[in-house]
C-alpha cells in the first residue's frame, strides 16, 4: 500500500527531518486555534467562490472544495472531526481533511493566500462577533440595573467620598452610575468594530499576490467594509487585539468597582444591601458565614485581563513587522480575556438579580455624618445674599455645634440656629430633610427623582 503524501505537514519536502517532539508540543496552537473553525471555514469558501469568479480555478474544482468544507463543519458540529496536533493548527487540519475528502483538487484551496492573511482574516472575524456577543450580555447588566432602579427611585442613601458620607442620594441615581460605566464599555467595543472592519484576505505571507484576485469581493462576502491598504502592515497588526483586550480590560474595571462596593455594602459594618443564598458561600468551621465569594471572583479576575493585555503589549513592543512566531499567542490570550469577561458579566447579572436593598439601614446612614450641611450652605446663598465661602463657614461653625451637642442637624432648634445665624427663621428646617435634600439636586445629571426617572427613561430608549 503507497503512504499517503499528504498525511504529512506542508512544508515536508523541503524540511527532510521530522520535527523534534518538544518543537511539535510548544509549536502547534490546535487545541487553542480550533475555535476558529467556523470562521477559518466560510473565509475558505469565500475565497475559493473568488477563485473561480477570476478564472483561477474552475467550476468543478470549486464545487468540490466547497462540498468539502460544508462536509467538514458538520463533522465539527457532529464532534466526528480528528484534530491532530502534527498539522500544528485549525487551518491545516481541515486543509488535510479536505484532501482527504476530495482528493487532489484540495489543493487549489490555498492558491493566492497563506496561512498569515488566513489567520488574521479568522481572528478578525471571531473578535467581531465575540465584540458583538459582549456588547448583547452588557444590555442584560443594564437592564437589570434600570429594573432595579425603578423599584428605588426613593430609596435614600449616603453617597460617599473617601468613603466616608458625603450628601444623600438615591439608591437608583448611585446604581445608574454603572450603567454609564457599562455604556461606554459598549462604546468602546463598538468603536473596535472599525478597526475590525478592513479585510486582510489576499494580502498572502506580507507582499500581496501575483494572481489576479478580487479583494472587493472577499471583502464584502466576508462582512468587510474594505481591503487593507498595506500588505506587510496587515500582515503585522495587531492593534485590533490590543484595541479589543484594553476594552476588555476596561470593562473589567468597572465589573471589579461594583463588586467591590457590592461587597462593603454587603459586610456587617454597614448592611446595606443583603444577598440570596443563591449567590454566597458558607465557612467551613464557622456556620454561621454567608460570604460574597461571587462578588471577590470579579473583583480578583480584573487582574488576569490586565495581565492578559499587558503580555500582548509586551510581545509587540520589540518586534519587526511581518509575521513571526511570537505572535501565535494572540489568540490564546484574547480567547481567555474574553471567556473571563463573558463569564464575569453573568455572574454580576445573577448577583445584580438577587440583591435586595436593606432602605432602612441606608436611611438610617443618610442620617449620620451631617450629610445636609452643603444644602444649609447652598441655602443661605440663595436666601440670603451670602458669598459660598461666608454660607461654608457658618455651617461649619453650625455643624460644629451639633456635633459638640452630640445633635444631628435636623434635631437642632431654630432657637440654637438663630444664635449661630441670626438671620435663619423656621423655614430653614425643612433644608435638613433627607428627602428634600435628593429632589433639590435638579441640575442635569443630579440626583433629584424627576431626573432619575426620565434617565431611565432614556436608558431603556437606548436599548432599543
């Protein structure tokens, strides 16, 4: 029986010794690659239609390559496809199966491309839609934010600086914080569509083709916009993997600052928010523990997606343009950053949907801290005819005051006021109402209740 010629990697005839075992171990990316099947198979069918579109294969060739491929992805689908680590990675294999699918004429497959403007093609394909797939999972954050957020317009609280009490806010104003965060996180992700939208097909290993392709074809069959400009710097760019791990990066951040402040809230010192049983964990020699393990898993994943894009940044900063082999890392680090983050995002969306506000307890914290004492200042500006920094220091010196009685402000006297501040009259109690403290922040972007409710309904129009 005659060995098969093509059960051996591309490049046999002119590498005549087999590759050592450990080159053959850290050389192959198959078990990484292959999520790019999908992708590394509808390039090959678009570029071998354009094959035959310019006159460079013929149409029996061509319908036997597709045939293959189609044939290909439903044993994928199936789990009936052999991945094998000597053909190195994704686009060989299925090359290798293609011949021995159709034979000979699988060879034709690879006429006027390489595997560097394939893999890139592959890779810019995946990251669009995984782009895509993370901007969908971020809506699902803000929609539980905006929901619960309804539910708590006039859910008082402490906003804190320093973390320390700053002035009251509402509970829906401090959480829609977030959902700014989280909608310029889908910016930022939707900006990288444009440096995801120029295709690379064609450009073959770094100087272009001698064979008369239709690039304007591939591109819009593809999903491109258009073809990339330069050759050698397609070939070497990896700016949209960076572009894509600093937005996951980003993203991240903000997952991590909810959870941390989720977690405060959550501890015993200030029992603002509780959280189902559904998402905490218990002690194994203290029963009595409901701990927010979920919540410390996103705070502590933010530091594995800035490791991932600093590796990335650190591979390119020194290298030469064209390929080379640093570069086969890009996809095992981009396809971790974005399995943490896809993971991330649900696991806040859980926690988010089994979180309950204690509004007592946060109440009973507005209360504390004099958080009224910039209203009493603004007051005194508009009523009476006082520069800030004068209305700043007779507050203080009343603050100082109540704190000296071992008061809070809403439990003074006009009476004790009046000796602070002789112009003061009754009407200035109401400035130390809680309430009234949030509804008078009507400047856009404020905190009042009016505010909040037409931002949600804002938000919920963006979601459209």
């Amino acid at each position: 029986m005659t060995k098969n010629k093509n059960n051996q990697t591309i490049w046999n005839t002119r590498i005549k010794k087999n590759v050592s075992t450990l080159f053959q171990k850290v050389g192959n990316s198959i078990d990484i690659d292959k999520k790019l099947y999908k992708e590394d198979i509808e390039g090959s069918i678009v570029h071998t239609e354009m094959l035959f579109r310019q006159k460079i294969i013929s149409f029996k060739i061509k319908n036997k390559i597709i045939y293959g491929l189609n044939k290909i992805e439903k044993e994928i689908l199936k789990n009936k496809f052999e991945y094998n680590k000597k053909y190195e990675d994704i686009h060989m294999n299925i090359e290798k199966r293609l011949f021995q699918i159709i034979g000979e004429e699988a060879g034709y497959v690879h006429t006027a491309r390489s595997r560097n403007d394939q893999v890139i093609t592959d890779f810019k394909m995946w990251i669009r839609s995984a782009t895509k797939e993370v901007n969908k999972n971020l809506d699902n954050i803000i929609k539980t934010i905006l929901k619960i957020s309804e539910k708590n317009i006039y859910t008082i609280m402490p906003g804190f600086t320093h973390l320390k009490n700053a002035q009251a806010v509402s509970f829906a104003h401090y959480l829609m914080a977030y959902v700014e965060m989280f909608n310029r996180d889908k910016q930022r992700f939707f900006n990288n569509l444009e440096s995801l939208s120029e295709n690379p097909l064609g450009v073959a290993a770094l100087t272009g083709t001698s064979f008369n392709i239709d690039r304007n074809f591939t591109t819009k069959n593809l999903g491109f916009k258009k073809p990339t400009n330069n050759s050698i710097d397609t070939v070497a760019d990896r700016d949209f993997v960076l572009d894509f791990l600093y937005s996951v990066s980003v993203c991240s951040m903000h997952i991590s600052r909810i959870a941390e402040e989720l977690i405060i809230w959550n501890s015993d010192g200030f029992n603002l928010i509780n959280l189902s049983d559904k998402v905490v964990t218990g002690s194994s020699i203290m029963p009595q523990k409901k701990n927010p393990d979920l919540l410390e898993f996103l705070r502590g994943k933010t530091g594995s997606t800035y490791g991932n894009l600093f590796s990335m940044l650190t591979i390119l900063k020194g290298l030469p343009i064209s390929y080379f082999k640093d570069l086969q890392d890009d996809k095992e680090i981009v396809f971790k950053s974005n399995e943490t983050l896809g993971n991330c995002i649900l696991i806040l969306n859980e926690v988010l949907k089994n979180l309950n506000p204690n509004k007592q307890k946060m109440l009973n914290l507005a209360n504390t801290g004099y958080i009224t004492a910039t209203d009493l200042a603004d007051y005194l500006v508009k009523n009476h005819s006082m520069s800030f920094r004068k209305a700043y220091k007779i507050t203080a010196s009343v603050v100082n005051y109540a704190e000296k009685k071992k008061k809070k402000l809403n439990e003074l006297s006009i009476d004790e006021l009046k000796s602070i501040e002789s112009k003061l009259t009754i009407e200035v109690l109401k400035i130390f109402d809680l309430k009234n403290s949030v509804n008078s922040k009507k400047s856009y972007g404020g905190t009042s209740f009016d505010n909040i409710k037409k931002m949600i309904i804002n938000y919920k129009k963006n979601l459209k």
